[in-house]
C-alpha cells in the first residue's frame, strides 16, 4: 500500500486546486524518496500539516493553528478568503492492507467555516473513529512517526515516559488494538454507568412494584371471586328465573286452555238456552187437542146417559126376571156388566202403567248416559294419575308413586261399581288418599296437580252418587209398575174367563127365553155403547199420543234444562279454577317482576340470565350461603383502585425493562471484559515481539549514525512505580460482594482508569539510554542538539525498518545536522526505501540527490503556495543527451 496522488484545495496557503503525484513501485519492491523543497516561508509544511490532517488530526497545535477556521485559506490583498479546506490521499489498496475491497482508497477530510467538518472514504462518510481504525490497520499513526514534523525529532526525546508508551504503540503495530480496547473500556465505563443508573432506578421501583404486586394480587383474587360469583348468581337466577317464568308460563297456558273451554261451554250453554226458549215458546195445547177434549166429552156424556139407560133397562130386566122367577139370569146379566166393567178398567190401568214404564225407560236412558259419562271422566282421572306417577321419579318419589297406584285403584274400582253403599265408601278412601298425597307432595305443581284432582274427583263423585240415586229411584219405580201391569194383566185374563162362562149362559139362556122389546133395546144400547166405547177409545188414543209427545218434549224440557245447570255448574266450575289461576299467574308475575329487579340489581344482566341454561346446582339454600360467603369475602378484601392495575402493568413493564437492560448490560460488561483480556493478550504479545525487534534495529542504526556507541530502549513497568504499589490490589483484586451498588460502581470505574491509563503491556513508560562513542553519558538530556537529533532519527528509523507504514513523511528532520550526517540519513532512507514510500520536505541536496521526484514549493502571489514539480530521471536523461 502506499500514497498515489495528494489534492488540497483551501487549505492553508493553498487555496486553489493543488495535486501531487507520487511514485508507484520503481522495481524490487523500491517505493521511492519524494523530495519538497523550496524557500522558506512558501508554504512547504502545510503539505505535512495537510496530510497530518487528512490522517484525523485534532490538535490544532499541531496543526500550527488556534481554531478550526484557520487552516481554511484566509485570503489576500487580491484574493477572497474560501469557504471550505478540504484535503484527499489517493492511497493504493492493491495488496488489500486496509480491510476494504478496494484496490484504492480515497480519504477525504473536509472542513467549513461554519464549523461542520466530515469526513470520507471513496466519498461516502463516515466517522472519526472509523478512520482511526481503518489507519491504525494500515499501520498508519496520525501522531508520531507517519508524519514527522519540525520539532518533533527533538522533542520526542523530550517526552515524558507515558508520551513514548503511546509512540511505541503505534510503532509497534498494537495501536489498533489498543484502539479496540480504549473503546471497549470507554463501552465498559458506560455500561457499568447505566448498570448503576438502572439498579438505582430498579431500586427506587421495586418498594413500589411490591405494594402493586400485593394489590394486584387482591384485584386478581377479587376478580376470581367476582367471576365465580358472577357465574354462581347467574345460575342460581337463571334456575329461579326459568322455574318462575315456567310456573308463569304453564299458567298462562293453562289458562288460556281454560279460557278456550268455557268459552266452548258457553257457546253450548247459549244454544242449550235458545233450544229451551224454543220449546218453552212451542203451543202444544192447540185447537185440535181442544176439539178432541170437546168430542171426548161430549162422547162420554152420551156414554154417561146410555149408560143410565143400559143401567134403568137392566133393573127393568132384573125385576121382571125376578118377577118371572129367573133370578140367576138376572144375576148373569148384572155380573156379565160388572166383569165387562172392571176389563175395561183394567185394560185402560195397563195402557196407563205401560206408557209410564216407556217415559221411565227414557229417563234410564239419559241417566245411565250420564253414569257412563261420569264414568269416561273418572278413567281420564285416572290417566292424568297414571302421568303424573310417570313423570315423577328418583328418591324420596316412592311412597308418592305407591299412593299414586293405590288412588288409581280406587278411582277404577269407583267407575266400575254401581253400589251406592260401595260408591261412598270408595269415595271417602279416595279423599283419604288424596289428603295423605297433598302432605307428602310437599309443594310445587305436584301438590297443585293434587288439589285440582281433589277437586274435580268430589265434583264427579257427587254427581255420580246423585245419578245413582236417580237411577235407583228409577228403576225400582220401572220394576214396580212392571210388576203391577204383570198383575193387572193376570186379573184381566181370570176376569175375561170369568165373563166368557157368564156369556156362554147367557147365550143358553137366551135362546130358551124371549126377553122382548127389552131386550132388544138392551141389545141395542149395548151396539150404541160399544160404538161410543170405541169412538172415546180412539180420542183417547189422540189424547194419549198427544200427552206422551207433550211428555216427551218435557222430558227434553228438563233434559236441557238438566244440562243447562251441569253446563252452567261446569262454567262455574271453571270460572273458579280461572279466578285462582289468574291469581296464581298474577302472583308468579309479581314474583318474576320482584325477580328480574333484583338480578338488574345484584347481577346486572338480564338478558344473560334469560338466555343461560340454569346447570344442575345444590338446593336453594346451599347456592344462597355459597353466594353470601362469597359477597363477605368481597367486602373483605374492599374496594381496589381499577386504575391500580394499569399502574402495575406500567411500574412492571418499567421494572421488567430495567431488569432486562440489568441482564444485557451485565452480559455486556462480561462480554466486553472478555474482549478486553482478549485484546489484551494480543496487545502484550505483539508489543513485546515488536518491542525486541525495535530494540536490536536502535542499536544498528545508533552505531551506524554516530560510528560506534551503545544504545538501548528499557521497558518501565507499572508495578516499578512508587504509586502503584498500594493500589494495584485496591484497583484490580478486590472483591465487590456484598458493598453496596455506589461502592460497586465507584471500585468498577477505579479498576477502568486504572486499565486505560496502564495497558496490557504492564508498561508505565519507555526509558531510552543512548551512549555516543568515547563518552559515558547516560541520560538523554545530556546530549548535544545534534546528538539528540541523531538519536531520535535512529530510533524512528528503528520503528520504521520493524513495523514500516504504507508511508513517511518527515518535514525538515535533518535540519539540524551537518553534511555527513545527511550523508548517512540520506543512505538510511534510500535503503528503507523499499520497506516504505519516503515523502522528505528538506533543504538538505544529499536528501534531494536521492530523490526520485523533487517539487517544488512557491508563492508567487503573496499568500498562496504554487507547486512545480521535477522528476529527476528525465532530467538526468535529457543532461547525458
């Protein structure tokens, strides 16, 4: 690597445009000596100060100015004063000695008079520090021997012993180590300052974190509890609500069914009652039953007077019988009429009794209908029994299921019997055993149930132990006219006997005598009689088929009037069972609305309640006891700040932040320690390789300047310095376990300072002993001008023949020797000529005669520096032709 080309442009005194132009390789690895002459005062050392710049140079001491603003070209009389400085190494990167994958390097610094600066590499920026590593690896050193300025031979011998550690390590190759190393130390004071920063801040939050955790803890559990809460509520009211509002419900239903079947039954009731006004308002007692009454009359009238006839003709007869002697004719005769008589009578007593036993019978029919009617109703009882045993089951429902059984046993046994005397005692078990049910039934709609059987089952039995009478009454009245026809009718057939023997005498005893006009007339009254008879017998059949029709419309009569009263006792009936169910609904509403106010109130949502399958939960009891240890549980704990739980997320990501940054900065402060004792046994390696080949090269090229003489360069290692031999084990060995975090920060920065100001080459300083031949002087400050100059010049030449740099610019170092010792630094450079590029800024002709390009320096102008230039080659080619 070496310099290609130098641009300054408004630095210093060169404030227009200036390019040099150096040698590359002259051939067996020969670099070449660029010389820069010219008079004093024409601008020679600011190409020294422009390239110390460009290499990062902060002094402005160094730089021979005050202020930043004063390397920017000022101006002349005729010339403005610039802007900007600004100065770039064209550097050749061919081998690769700087770490960038480019054959050249161009470093630019540039600077405005504003103050902004920056600088660049192959015209991107970058920073200070990147330039100083990216030098210190091409074995580049700003400060001391790359460029070596007027002055600064001489007084590097005056420096004190530190000021030669750092040249040394630079001169040793190390510098970008210790590069490396001063920024990890100055990482390592950083981190164990925010290390501190940060355990004081955790310090500071954790008291507070602690108390937040604490009651967080208890909004936690206080939520858990609300949460359980929530749920055992909305279970327990969802259970309540669902058992009201199907209470409610079913009622509602139930009345509506109710309400559909009176209304059904008055419907009924209606057309029962417009069928009756109907009957009431038929005229059966019309003209024709008038006209029959009359005709009936008057025929019995005429009855009654042939009948006197018959009776004065008959005495007539008898007493002329019994005058004539033929008293058992006349016996006949009066008994022929009482038989005839008393079958007539007989025979209209049956007809009598007969149409009573039909209309009876009719009534038996109605009666047993409505027996059979009763019937079907106690057998649906008995279903609705059967159902209501069905549905009820698991423990504590047997002796409700065995009571169930026997009741309905009852009920079959109170349908199939007929025994008034069995019907009552039937019903007086069945009241029993409904009686023991409503006390087992506890409550609830099984004990509802219960009470609406008892009630409709004494309704039917009542009614069925009053048709059951009717129909007992009915029929015995049946059977006793059954018997009394069945008598009559055997009467009726000894009587016809009787008045058949009577008739045949008479017959015999008429032929025998001849009763006369009497008799004939007798005869005749008889005809007419029989006439009459059955002209009254056919009105009196008119009249008896108008009376059993008139019976039968009041048997219709009554039958609806009958069922008129069992509609109107069932619409009663019913009007009582809507009236409690209306006040069993208005009553489970009152308690669903009392309900619903106090979910809104204890829970809050309704909607969820409604919507919530209620699960299987303990008794009442238990879930209320649940939720009041619950609730006193909440009180307990009291009332919490919700916002307190933002304000621990808060201090807990805070702390959580801080402990992570804790966590990294000490893996960061393990990390960089590690790099620090890494780099610094590269440091002490390479250093004391570097160091001993340094030394030996000294002594060479002392003896070379001065012809003889002795020279060395003595390593001062810290523990040899008076100060340090008490702090080194307070710095370094002392542990920090169990000191407080100030004490641990305070001995962590005392053991950093103690690390940058002794690197890890254990040095303190670098002593130099040089011996001129014939003399015993020792120390350096003893020397003369010249002997220090060539001291110093050796040692540089040293540092430069071990650990060469990609070049060397060096501003009027031999202005203090003589002729010969010119001589032989100008032999010494040409030989470390092909080590490194040489760029020498002299007066000296033996340095200028070894050059292998020479420039020139002037000023024509007043203030600004213009350059010429000459390559000697050429010029000795163009001499010899």
């Amino acid at each position: 690597m070496y310099l290609e080309k130098l641009e300054i442009q408004g630095f210093k005194s060169f404030a227009n445009k200036n390019t040099l132009i150096f040698p590359g390789l002259l051939g067996k690895d020969q670099r070449g000596i660029t010389s820069i002459v010219g008079p004093n005062g024409s601008g020679k050392s600011n190409i020294a100060d422009a390239v110390r710049w460009a290499l990062g140079e902060q002094s402005m001491k160094t730089l021979r100015g005050k202020k930043s603003q004063d390397i920017i070209f000022a101006g002349t009389d005729k010339k403005g004063k610039l802007s900007m400085a600004e100065v770039s190494l064209y550097l050749n990167n061919e081998d690769h000695q700087a770490p960038l994958d480019y054959n050249q390097v161009i470093l630019t610094r540039r600077i405005y008079r504003d103050g902004a600066s920056e600088y660049l590499v192959n015209n991107s920026r970058v920073r200070l520090a990147d330039v100083q590593i990216l030098l210190a690896k091409a074995n580049f050193g700003q400060k001391t021997y790359s460029v070596i300025g007027q002055g600064m031979v001489e007084g590097f011998l005056n420096t004190t012993l530190a000021e030669r550690k750092e040249f040394f390590d630079e001169a040793t190759g190390v510098k970008q180590f210790q590069i490396k190393r001063d920024d990890s130390l100055n990482k390592l004071i950083s981190s164990y300052e925010n290390l501190n920063q940060a355990g004081m801040l955790m310090a500071e939050i954790e008291p507070r974190l602690k108390s937040l955790t604490r009651q967080v803890n208890k909004l936690k559990k206080r939520g858990e509890i609300t949460a359980e809460l929530k749920q055992l509520e909305s279970n327990y009211y969802s259970r309540l609500w669902h058992d009201l509002n199907d209470k409610f419900s079913s009622s509602n239903k139930q009345l509506l069914k109710l309400e559909k079947i009176k209304q059904e039954k008055i419907k009924k009731s209606d057309q029962l009652n417009r069928e009756l006004g109907l009957l009431e308002k038929q005229n059966l007692a019309g003209e024709e039953f008038t006209a029959w009454q009359k005709d009936l009359s008057q025929l019995q009238n005429q009855k009654e007077i042939l009948n006197k006839q018959a009776a004065k003709l008959e005495a007539e007869l008898e007493v002329k019988l019994e005058a004539s002697g033929q008293f058992d004719l006349s016996w006949l005769i009066s008994k022929s009429g009482e038989l005839a008589q008393e079958i007539k009578n007989n025979e209209e007593e049956t007809l009598g009794l007969e149409n009573n036993i039909g209309q009876e019978k009719k009534i038996l029919a109605g009666l047993n209908a409505d027996r059979d009617s009763i019937n079907a109703r106690i057998n649906k009882l008995n279903q609705e029994l059967l159902r209501h045993s069905s549905s009820l089951g698991g423990a504590g429902m047997g002796r409700i299921n065995q009571e169930l059984a026997e009741l309905r046993k009852y009920l079959l046994e109170a349908g199939a019997s007929d025994s008034l005397a069995d019907i009552k005692i039937i019903i007086q078990r069945i009241e029993k055993k409904i009686n023991t049910l409503l006390e087992i039934s506890g409550g609830g709609a099984v004990k509802e149930n219960l009470a609406e059987l008892q009630r409709n089952l004494m309704a039917l039995t009542q009614e069925k132990e009053t048709i059951t009478n009717k129909l007992n009454e009915s029929n015995f009245r049946v059977s006793a006219r059954s018997e009394r026809v069945k008598l009559i009718k055997e009467r009726k057939k000894g009587l016809e006997h009787e008045l058949n023997g009577i008739n045949n005498k008479l017959k015999h005893n008429q032929g025998a005598d001849n009763l006369g006009d009497k008799e004939k007339e007798r005869a005749r009254l008889k005809n007419h009689l029989a006439e009459l008879a059955e002209k009254i017998n056919g009105l009196k059949e008119k009249l008896n088929s108008f009376n059993a029709r008139e019976n039968e419309q009041k048997i219709k009569l009554f039958a609806l009037q009958k069922n008129l009263q069992a509609l109107q006792a069932e619409i009663n009936d019913l009007n009582n069972q809507l009236n409690e169910l209306k006040i069993n609904s208005a009553r489970y509403e009152t308690r669903l609305e009392d309900l619903e106010i106090e979910i809104r109130n204890n829970y809050g949502n309704l909607r969820d309640v409604k919507d919530k399958k209620p699960d299987c939960l303990a008794g009442e009891p238990e879930a209320m006891e649940k939720i009041s240890s619950l609730k006193r549980q909440i009180e307990q704990i009291g009332g919490i700040d919700p916002e307190i739980e933002k304000e621990y997320g808060e201090t807990k990501e805070r702390f959580d932040y801080l402990d992570g940054q804790t966590h990294d900065l000490n893996g960061a402060i393990s990390s960089l320690e590690k790099i620090i004792k890494e780099l610094d046994g590269v440091i002490k390696e390479k250093f004391d390789e570097k160091f001993k080949t340094i030394s030996a090269k000294f002594e060479e090229y002392f003896k070379i300047l001065f012809n003889g003489g002795q020279a060395k360069i003595v390593k001062i290692l810290t523990e040899d310095l008076p100060e340090n031999k008490t702090n080194e084990e307070n710095e370094t060995g002392e542990s920090s376990a169990g000191q407080p975090l100030e004490d641990k920060f305070a001995n962590n920065l005392k053991r950093i300072k103690y690390l940058q100001k002794y690197n890890a080459t254990g040095l303190a300083g670098i002593e130099i002993l040089a011996t001129p031949p014939g003399k015993k002087i020792r120390n350096i400050s003893m020397l003369s001008g010249g002997e220090r100059a060539l001291t110093a010049i050796g040692l540089i030449c040293a540092i430069i023949s071990c650990n060469p740099a990609p070049f060397v610019m060096l501003d009027e170092v031999d202005a203090s020797l003589d002729e010969a010792n010119s001589e032989r630094l100008a032999k010494i450079l040409d030989d470390l000529s092909h080590k490194t590029q040489f760029i020498v800024i002299t007066h000296n002709r033996a340095s200028m005669r070894r050059a292998n390009i020479i420039y020139g320096v002037t000023m024509e102008e007043n203030g600004v520096s213009k350059l010429l230039s000459i390559k000697l080659e050429e010029a000795d080619k163009a001499v010899r032709k």
